[in-house]
C-alpha cells in the first residue's frame, strides 16, 4: 500500500499566509496525517489530522487566543482535508510548551519543519 504524500504546496501557501501576518521564524506540522506519510500507518488513536506550531516573536503582546483564531481562520481544511489544530507561540512559550504539552512533543519527535519563505 503506497504512503500518502504531504501537500507540501499548500502547507507552504498556508505558512506564507500566516507569515504575511506576523513575521515567522519556525514552523512544524505533525498530526495523524504526517504520521501515516512517515510511514507509521493506521493508529488506533489518531488524534488531531493536522496539528500546526508557529513560533514567533511578533506574537509577543497578541493574546493567545486571537493569535490562534486569526492562524487557524487561514487553513484551508476544504484543500487540506481536515481542520488543524494551530498553537501560536513566542519563542520562550514555545520553550516551556514542548515540555509540558504532549502534543508539542510529539510533533517535535515526528513532525517536520517547514521554512518560512520570505519574499523582500
């Protein structure tokens, strides 16, 4: 059975839509969907299809909620499949965060990086 790819064209549009917002230095996706084109197959208990991390300095005095409301308004589940789940973090958030949330650590464990394309 063949592996599902990743959209890698649509997470990059999804990532520059957010970045035109606020200025991005990282980005990881995980999620049941990024798990199975790893290769890991069906799991009894997928958990979120997509889960999205944005790291960002810019999001430093943006209250958490409207920072993830306003990213995750930007995903286009129609194309993607599924909604996401976004998490919005400053640098030392996202620091304290992949300790203590599960979720964060596993995308960090099995998720991939995307990189912000900026255009000057």
């Amino acid at each position: 059975m063949a592996r599902p790819e990743l959209d890698y064209r649509e997470l990059d549009r999804y990532v520059q839509r957010v970045d035109d917002r606020w200025a991005v230095q990282r980005v990881f996706v995980g999620g049941a969907r990024v798990d199975d084109a790893s290769g890991l197959g069906p799991q009894r208990e997928r958990g979120p299809e997509w889960v999205v991390i944005f790291v960002s300095e810019h999001f430093d005095g943006v209250p958490w909620l409207e920072r993830v409301h306003q990213a995750g308004s930007l995903w286009d589940a129609l194309e993607m499949g599924a909604p996401a789940d976004v998490h919005c973090y400053t640098v030392s958030e996202f620091e304290r965060r992949r300790e203590q949330l599960p979720v964060v650590r596993a995308v960090m464990e099995r998720g991939v990086e995307l990189t912000p394309e900026r255009t000057a």
